[in-house]
C-alpha cells in the first residue's frame, strides 16, 4: 500500500463535519473558567480540567506575568544544559514536599513525563504491567521501553495479582496506573495495588494527573487514602489541570529520580519549562496549601452534580471525583448530536468515542470546578434533562415520577 492511501480511507471525521456534528478542534473566543465563549455565545464550561479554576486567579495570573517580566518567554534550552534555572530548582523542591517524597524532577509536559520516566526505569528483561484504562501517555511509555508489556482488567485486584503471578519474582516489575481516571472518574484501589505489589516484588508507580487538586486535601490519592511515599515507590502529577499551568513532575527517593533525571530522553532533549508556567506552579501551590476551600468546593459541586445527573435517569457509571461520565453506550452518532444539542443549548462537554473508550461506552465526559456557581450547575442540569428527553437519553419527566413514587411507596 502507498504511504498515503491511508489518508483517503479515512473519511469519518469529513463524514461528521459534514453532518454538523464533528465536536474536535473547535476553538473557544473567550475562557473565564466556568464559561466560555463558543461560536459568539456564552456557554457553561464542562469540559475542563480547570478543576480548581485557578486560572483566573489573581495571584495565579500575576506570578505568570512577574515570570515573564524577569525571565522573558523561553528558557530556550533543556534542563540538562542551559535550561536550569534557580525557579525550577525551588520547584522541584516545593513538588517533593507537597507530595511527600525525597526528591522530584519536573518536565515539559505531562505526557513527557510519564514517557521518559516509564522507558528510561523499565529496561530488557523488565516488565510494566498496566490497568487497561490508563492513559494514552502511561501506555506509549511502555510501548517505548524495552520492557514486556502487561495488562489487567481495570481496578480489578484478582487480575493484576494472576498478571503478577505469572512473571519471574526476580525480575524488574513497574505496576503503573491512574489515581483518577479521566474517563470514569473512579479512583484506583491504591491500598490493595500496594499490598499484592509488595507481594510480588513489583514496584508502584501513581498518575495522579487528575488527583491533585482534588483528592487527599488536594495532595493525591495516597494521601486520600492516608498513605505516604513509604508507601508508593514513584508519584506523576501534571500541571495542566488543578496547577493552571502546562508541564509535568515525578516524585520518589532521591536516587531514583537522579536516575531518571539523567537518562529520561523526553527530559533530556526537551527544552524546560518557561518562567511564566513554573512560576504559575509555585503560585497555584501556594494557594491548593494556603486556601483549602478550592478542594473542597470543587468536591461539593461534583457531588451536587452526581446526584443531579443521577436523578435525571443518566448513566454515570463509577464515578467518585468531578469527572462525571454521561454515558451513552454504542451509538457513536447519538453521542455526537447530545454534544451538539447540549452546545447548542448552552453547555460544553466533551464527546469521547472510540478508539478512546470501548465501542459499547461512547460518553459525554464532563468535569466540573470550585468556580462554578450553583446556578450555573442548576442551568446545566436543567439543559442535560431537556436534551436528554429529546434523544431518549432519560425517560420522560412523567415517567420518573411515576418511577419515583413508586419506589417511595
């Protein structure tokens, strides 16, 4: 086959373009957080990761302004030559207290950092063993180790502990998953990983992309679950939701992280993370310690939501955190219209499909911040009834009454 014949096989997102249902690369006018402006009107924002909404705070925005005025806009080269800077050292610092580790390193990105810390620690003759949920990153990191690739069924302990069971004891074991994963909204058994982990020789390692901010008094999910870095060999973390910011970190034992800070290529040959984004980091940290009641308004809101949506008659599958899942099974197409019908109505999520999520859970993923008010959840629920109704998403509003009154009775 010819290099781009691939190219005019594909057809579904021209197919969806030309249907006006196709919800990818859309751009926003305006972002103040909880809303948005898209295609000239205000919508309700639920399709952030913004969970704590600090990217309008004013401490936050001034930090990125003071980055830029003393350091300009690029540190124009990698952390391992000329792009350390004595901010990226406090950084890397302020992140190991913060979770509770010796030592941490931060990366560009988030994605980066799951990439080379995965395949510079698993090497010929290793294993990394995956829940089969984990992110797009966790497994591409995997994919470019030398290591043997594992899965198990997702938050599922009989199947990690058989996946175990059948590697050599000896040989180098990493069990990587999500604290919070980004589709459910359900949060890893991490007691349970630590006990047959520990059992099988295996080493830990956390995403907790999506826990920080939200679990644990914002620290993650090992401290949700009282646990420590005794406890958990590596902890990942990202800056581009809770930290207002873009960029990533890893923390653990110092030795481990000097390891990885000198053989992680994603680090190694990428140029650092500019002032105005660490600087952001520091500030955002500085408020999740300083002001507590971001995580708890964030957790108050996905709760009102949950119960919400539930009442309504939506599937929502296990979520636990402020990613809520509207899941609307097997119909790829009716997805699509629920987004438009919701967009068009006021709301903004985001419509996830296959190869995303498994052909039977096509969803509308939603996620929610501190800075949405109660009104502006009350109007969303109010929208999500109407255009559930309209595409048979709920039962009608007679029907759960009906329902209602006689579970009651």
């Amino acid at each position: 086959m010819e290099l781009f014949d691939k190219v005019e096989k594909f057809t579904i997102a021209k197919e969806a373009m030309k249907a006006g249902i196709y919800p990818y690369f859309q751009p926003l006018a305006g972002s103040e957080g909880s809303t948005a402006t898209f295609r000239g009107r205000e919508v309700i924002m639920l399709g952030s990761n913004n969970y704590l909404g600090l990217t309008t705070h004013p401490k936050v925005r001034a930090a990125a302004q003071r980055g830029i005025e003393e350091y300009g806009t690029s540190c124009t080269g990698s952390r391992f030559l000329n792009g350390t800077l004595q901010f990226h050292l406090e950084l890397d610092k302020r992140l190991a207290e913060f979770v509770g580790a010796e030592a941490a390193i931060v990366f560009p990105t988030g994605y980066q950092t799951n990439l080379g810390t995965i395949s510079s620690l698993v090497g010929k003759g290793d294993y990394v063993i995956l829940d089969k949920d984990s992110h797009a990153c966790i497994v591409d990191g995997a994919l470019l180790s030398r290591g043997e690739l594992r899965r198990f069924i997702h938050n599922d302990m009989d199947s990690l502990r058989a996946v175990l069971a059948k590697l050599p004891h000896d040989a180098g074991k990493l069990v990587v998953f999500d604290g919070v994963y980004s589709m459910s909204g359900d949060i890893a058994p991490l007691p349970e990983i630590v006990e047959i982990c520990r059992e099988y020789n295996a080493r830990v390692m956390v995403d907790d992309a999506h826990s920080l901010g939200v679990l644990g008094g914002g620290r993650g999910t090992a401290a949700h679950y009282g646990m420590t870095m005794d406890d958990v060999d590596l902890v990942m973390g990202t800056f581009s939701k809770s930290f207002a910011s873009i960029g990533g970190f890893v923390a653990g034992k110092a030795d481990v992280i000097h390891y990885i800070q000198h053989n992680a290529r994603s680090l190694i040959f990428s140029a650092s993370l500019p002032a105005a984004n660490a600087m952001t980091v520091l500030a955002a940290l500085d408020i999740i310690e300083n002001e507590p009641e971001h995580v708890q308004r964030v957790l108050d809101n996905a709760d009102f939501m949950r119960e919400g949506l539930r009442a309504l008659g939506f599937n929502i599958g296990p979520s636990q955190t402020p990613i809520i899942p509207v899941i609307i099974g097997d119909d790829a197409i009716r997805t699509g219209l629920a987004w438009r019908a919701l967009v068009d109505n006021g709301v903004y999520t985001n419509p996830v499909v296959p190869p995303a999520v498994p052909p039977s859970m096509t969803l509308l993923r939603t996620s929610y911040m501190a800075t949405h008010t109660r009104e502006h959840l009350q109007q969303a629920l109010a929208i999500f009834e109407t255009v559930g109704e309209n595409l048979d998403l709920i039962p009608p509003k007679a029907e759960r009454e009906r329902s209602k009154n006689t579970v009651s009775a």
